[in-house]
C-alpha cells in the first residue's frame, strides 16, 4: 500500500510544487486506515464521491509553492487511480460488501416516538 508521501511525491512529479503542497490531501485519502489496517479502509474514501468530498474539504483548487493553481480533483483522482488502477463509484465498494443478518434488522420505532401519528380507529358496533 502506498504511503501518502510517495503519492505527494508521484504528484510533484506530475504538477510541480513540493510535497507540502500535496500531503494533507493524500493523507485525508488514506486516513481510514486507522479505522481497518488493510485494503478495506479504500471504501471510505476511494471512489468518485471521495473525489468529490476532497474537493468539499480542500477547495476546487490547490495553489502550489511555484504559484501553479490545480484542481484538487486531479490529485483525488490521482490518488485512487494509483490505489486501484481505477476509480470507481460508491455503489462499486457497496456491491462488494457481503450483507449479512445484522445489516438488516431494523426495529418499527415510529409508534413509540411519533406524537402526531394517529391512533388506530377503533369502531364501535
């Protein structure tokens, strides 16, 4: 797996700047590892919506040492294409995910916590 610097590295050497530049966006990409260790951690953030979420967070823009102004989308994009030779959508993580019983189970709360929910019409005969 790569490490965020050798991504800043891969994209000083595509745009220019430094690696200061560069960091905090492939470290924000790479930042679920602390939640799974493993390869996993890419369904957090390595897709079109993660991409799009960067931009959110950093700004359509990233201006460099030398004055260069880029899209931060292109080094998001980067990024993930380095990852999985690709960028996939959310909904291509999702169908990877094996669903199990847990996933599920939801309970009908709304009767309980609805003010506004009509009680059941009890008729009179």
């Amino acid at each position: 797996m790569a490490h965020p610097y050798h991504h800043a590295l891969s994209s000083v050497k595509k745009w220019g700047g430094t690696v200061d530049d560069f960091i905090a966006v492939h470290a924000w990409f790479d930042l679920s590892k602390e939640i799974t260790a493993d390869f996993r951690h890419r369904a957090l953030r390595h897709h079109a919506e993660g991409i799009f979420m960067a931009e959110t967070i950093f700004g359509p823009t990233l201006t460099l040492s030398t004055g260069r102004i880029i899209p931060t989308r292109w080094v998001g994009e980067q990024h993930v294409k380095e990852d999985l030779g690709f960028i996939p959508s959310f909904a291509d993580w999702v169908k990877a995910v094996r669903p199990e019983p847990w996933m599920g189970r939801t309970a009908r709360i709304e009767a309980l916590v609805d003010p506004h929910l009509a009680s059941p019409v009890v008729e009179v005969t």
